[in-house]
C-alpha cells in the first residue's frame, strides 16, 4: 500500500482525530522543508517568506484582520525538526490520555480552542503590554505548542496522579510534568521567544479551564463543533431520504448503586460521569471497576 493510500485510510477511519492531527503537522512540515529547499536553489526566497507569512500568526492586529485564518493555520506550521517532533510526541503521549477518558472530540476542542486562545494571548500582549510594544509589528508566530500544552495541562487536570516513565528518571506524575512545562514557559515569556511562550500559557489556561468546566457538566467545545459541524454539512452530499417503518422501544430508566440515574440503554448520566472523573483524579484510572470504564467509554462515544 502506497504512503498517499495510508494518509487516506488515517482520514477515512472514524474515531482517529490523534492520528490525524499529528498526520496533518507531519505533513505542512515536510512540504515546507521541500518548497524551501526548492525556492531557495532556484533562487525564489522570497516566495517562501510571502508563504511563510500567509501561514503565521502575526502580531499586529491590522495585519492580522487581512489574514484572519492564519490564528488557525499558526498552530499546523512548524520549520524546526526538534520543534515538531518535541511537540508530537507530547500530543501523542497526553493526546492518548485525554481521546482515552473523552473521546476524540473532546481532544480536538482542546488542541483547536487552546491553540486559538495562544494566539489571542499572543496578539493582546504584544499591543498591550509596553515591554513588547517595540516587537509588535517584526513579531509573527508559528508551532503548535499551545494548543498540545492545553492538551497536557487538560491531562494533567483530569488525572493528576496519572503516572509517566520517563528516560532516566522514572515514574513521574503528569501533575508535576505539567507544572514544570507552565513554569518553563513563565520563565521564557521575557527571552527570545517571548511571543511562544506567553501563547503557551494561554494553551495552559485553556487546558484546565476546559476540564474544570467539563467536570461541572459545561462542554466548553460544543459551539465549536457545532461550526465545523455546519461546514461538513455544507460540503458533504446527503443521502436520499428513505421512509421505514420501527416499532417504538420505550426506554425506561434504573437506578444505580449510587443513587444516579441511567436510561435503560446503557447511556451514563452526568452524574455518574463526574464521580467517575472524580474517582479518576483521586485514585486513578486503575481504581475503576470494569462497569465504570464501560460508563466512561459510553460517554466518550456520545455526542
């Protein structure tokens, strides 16, 4: 099988958002590094920064409203080697934990919605804040950093004592991981790469605002999967409608243990959801019973 019939099976595959995030930033990388290696033997660099700066973020707000698409594209576009691979492999190892407990929806608003609230930290502080004024019109950002630590942090909210073996280390609690990325990024927003840092941090607020809200019953990401809803259904062909004919199946509902309710389907309620999550973050994934992973995995499915 042929690598572009591979990249179509990833696309094709329900339920496969991780992969395909990861496959979309492998792809915008390797096609930069071959345009730029062309452009700049043909001596055509000049194309390559127009293209560049068609794909970054930049800071300067009337720029910005000419390109305003670029607030998405800036979190798909990497140029560094390091730079993307540090950052895949983060949004594979905590990308896992959160398709796992949520579902892949939830992955995707958490990657897209923290990538664009790095950007919009991004863009306040360098036009509102007088340290960065002289920066503002030179400054573009591109990388997906702030949406995969909106991802870690999203992670390191939900199950905080989840552990990682790190090379040379050992067992390490996500918590601290993610404690040691925020403070990184604290103490970077004044360096070189000042822009990318403080959009880490907005990627960070956004990863545990997200679940703190989840845990309350509030899906911060249900307008945004409501627009791309609305695109899909615009350029999606809808079949045929077809009349049958089913017999009507009351559902009756049960109590559990617990006291909370669940539809005689299966489906869990919120309720039991958030003791579950709740359960999740004190004792860990390995604590629940096999009906509790069922219920979790039923959640994940819903929506």
């Amino acid at each position: 099988m042929s690598i572009i019939e591979d990249i179509k099976d990833t696309f094709r595959q329900p339920n496969n958002t991780l992969k395909q995030l990861i496959l979309i930033n492998v792809i915008v990388f390797v096609v930069l590094i071959v345009l730029r290696t062309i452009l700049l033997l043909t001596g055509s660099s000049d194309v390559y920064g127009m293209l560049m700066r068609y794909l970054s973020l930049n800071s300067e707000p009337l720029t910005f409203i000419t390109r305003p698409w670029t607030i998405i594209t800036y979190f798909f576009t990497h140029e560094g080697f390091l730079h993307v691979i540090f950052n895949m492999l983060n949004l594979y190892w905590f990308g896992q934990l959160i398709r796992e407990y949520l579902g892949d929806k939830k992955l995707l608003s958490l990657y897209i919605l923290g990538g664009i609230a790095g950007g919009a930290l991004y863009m306040l502080s360098y036009n509102l804040i007088p340290y960065f004024a002289d920066r503002a019109a030179f400054s573009m950002m591109i990388g997906a950093s702030a949406s995969v630590l909106a991802i870690v942090v999203g992670a390191a909210t939900l199950l905080p004592n989840y552990t990682f073996n790190l090379l040379l280390i050992g067992p390490v609690r996500i918590k601290y991981i993610a404690l040691f990325l925020v403070i990184l990024s604290i103490s970077g927003a004044v360096g070189d790469n000042a822009g990318g840092n403080i959009a880490h941090l907005g990627g960070a607020l956004i990863g545990w605002l997200f679940i703190k809200q989840l845990q309350r019953g509030s899906d911060m990401g249900r307008p945004l999967h409501a627009v791309i809803g609305f695109f899909s259904n615009i350029f999606t062909r809808r079949p045929r409608m077809r009349v049958t004919h089913r017999e009507t199946v009351t559902s009756r509902s049960t109590k559990t243990k617990n006291g909370f309710t669940s539809s005689y389907s299966g489906k869990p309620s919120q309720d039991e959801i958030d003791l579950i999550l709740d359960k999740i973050s004190s004792s860990g994934y390995e604590s629940l019973s096999k009906e509790e992973k069922q219920k979790l995995f039923q959640a994940s499915q819903k929506d």
